[in-house]
C-alpha cells in the first residue's frame, strides 16, 4: 500500500520543511561565525613577526600601515573595502598608507602619491588616480597623458612638477623606501600594525580575511601596551 498525502497536506509539510531548514541554516551559520569571531590569529601562518620592531609615528596610537604601488592590481581592488573599514577603527587607531618602494621603478608612484599629499588633494584624488591606472589605462610615463589628467582634476601642472622635485617629497620616497625595507617587504598590499606585525592578502586568506586579521591584532597591540 501506498499513503498519498493531499495536495493541501503536502504543502503544509513542506512549508514547515523549509521554515526548519532555514532555521537550522541560521544556528548553523551563527554558530560558524561565532567560532570564526573567536579565533585568534596565529603568528607564522595569519601575520609575520617582525623581528626588530619599527617605531611608529604618532606616540600613544596603534598604528596600522597599508604599503601599496599604485600599479598593483591587487591594492587598486583592495581599496573599496580598505577605505571604510580604515574609517571605523577605534579611537586609539591610526591609519597611513605608505607607497611602498621596492624597486627603481616603483619611485615614480611614491613621488606622485606625496605630491599629492604636498598638494593638499591627496584625498580628493587617490582612488580617481588609482582608477585611472587600473581602469582607463593611464600611462603615467607619458607627459601629455599625465598633463591631461592633472588637468581634468583641477591640478596645476606647475605646481604638481614642483611638488614631485621638491625636497620634502624626496625625503618621504627616500623614508617610504627604508620602511620598506624594514618591514622585510616582498609585495603589496601589505598591511602592519603596531610596528611588529605584517599581514599579507595571502596570510588571511582573502582580502577581507586580511582586514581581519589585522582587526585582531589591533587588540593584540592594545594588551600589548597594557603590560
């Protein structure tokens, strides 16, 4: 014998069916972000530790480094999701980026970023020049190329050639190259904390999983400082 249940019946059972399945998806996925939340990064697989601490800028902050090139496809994508998440760090946090110099030809970045910065427009035009870059192709080599995008971002060409050769800028490409040295850099992005930690997008996995990481070791630098 064969029990056929109705069509209404079967509906019912079904619908119970799925309202339980979706219940136990949801205690599922809590109970994996819960373990995930409280799983704390270990040293040699999540993050490196540096073996001669750097010191860090602003005493009584932690201090969290992002090295990046502008011509790294990796850092271009990391930057929408680096941006607001470097906007809600904690009181006792502070973000910089530092382009990182890792050879000659990585200099003319670091020049164009602490113009910028000199310029006052670093803000404004970083993630544009960074798109601009990945997105539309710009050949930063090219003079009438770079000429025409100052230009279309209300950027003095005087200026800006000015900034690039000016003493100040050169001293910070010749710092951010020693910090990149320091930090045993073998590629970007790369993120740092305190001046003891480095994490790379592979150490956490993906890139979220290195803002992650990175999260965590900010608490590590906070009890850090307590003992």
């Amino acid at each position: 014998m064969v029990c056929l249940l109705s069509a209404p019946a079967f509906n019912l059972i079904g619908r119970r069916l799925r309202a339980f399945s979706w219940l136990a998806c949801v205690s599922f996925l809590s109970l994996g972000l819960h373990a995930v939340a409280q799983a704390e990064p270990v040293a040699g697989k999540d993050f490196s530790v540096l073996a001669t601490p750097q010191a860090v800028e602003t005493p009584g902050k932690i201090e969290v480094l992002e090295f990046f090139w502008y011509g790294c496809p990796h850092c271009h994508s990391l930057e929408p999701i680096l941006e607001p998440w470097s906007k809600k760090l904690p009181g006792d946090a502070q973000f910089r980026r530092i382009p990182a110099v890792l050879s000659d030809g990585w200099v003319p970045h670091a020049r164009i970023y602490y113009a910028f910065e000199a310029l006052g427009v670093l803000e404004r035009v970083h993630k544009p020049f960074f798109d601009a870059i990945h997105r539309d192709r710009l050949n930063i080599t090219s003079e009438a190329a770079m000429n025409q995008w100052l230009e279309k971002n209300n950027i003095d060409r005087k200026k800006f050639d000015e900034a690039v050769k000016s003493f100040g800028v050169q001293a910070k490409v010749k710092r951010a190259a020693q910090l990149s040295a320091a930090y045993k850099l073998d590629g970007v992005p790369m993120l740092a904390v305190n001046g003891r930690y480095t994490i790379s997008a592979e150490q956490g996995g993906s890139q979220a999983g290195m803002l992650n990481v990175t999260q965590s070791l900010i608490d590590v630098a906070r009890k850090d400082a307590r003992k």
